[in-house]
C-alpha cells in the first residue's frame, strides 16, 4: 500500500493534574499499522474515546499504551475505537489486549 498519501494530524488531548482515581493502563497489540500515518490513526482514535487520558502508540513495536478511566470506558471499547479506525481509512487495524 502507498503511504505517501495518507498524512494524518496527531490530536493532543493533554490533561493536567493528578491521575484520577480508577484511572488503568492497558497495554495493546495492534496489527495493520504500516507507517506512521497509520500509528497516528491508531492515537488519535483512542483519544476520542470519552475517559481515555493518554495514548501512545509505537509503530515499531505494533503496541498502544493507553491510560484510562476505568469508571468511564472499558478495555473492549479501546480495541474497538483501533478496528474502527481501521475501517473508516480502508486500513485492516485489529488490536488485543496483552495487559
């Protein structure tokens, strides 16, 4: 696929403050990301999700770190938000949870 393309603007979603309580970090395997257009993708669908703190995604490696609002979203939510993504830019983004 030609990725020359397919630029892409990182949203910032920075928060201030201490880490809220119920706040979880989830770790992601997430398959599909050829460039880093795709990991920026992947980063900025996680951080739309309401309750989602901070993401980052390291292409090299195909994980997510993601810190979260436990009381706000579910893990299940964050694998869906990157195969969503996936679909929406014609990609083939799928992510698991590895902790």
């Amino acid at each position: 696929m030609d990725h020359t393309n397919c630029h892409v603007d990182m949203i910032d979603k920075p928060f201030e403050g201490e880490v809220p309580e119920g706040a979880t970090q989830a770790q992601l395997a997430v398959s599909g990301m050829g460039c880093p257009n795709c990991a920026a993708r992947v980063h900025n669908a996680l951080l739309q999700l309401e309750g989602v703190l901070n993401a980052e995604v390291l292409l090299e490696s195909g994980t997510a770190l993601v810190l979260y609002n436990s009381q706000k979203v579910e893990p299940h939510a964050l694998m869906q938000a990157v195969e969503l993504m996936g679909i929406q830019s014609n990609h083939n983004y799928q992510a698991q949870l590895i902790s």
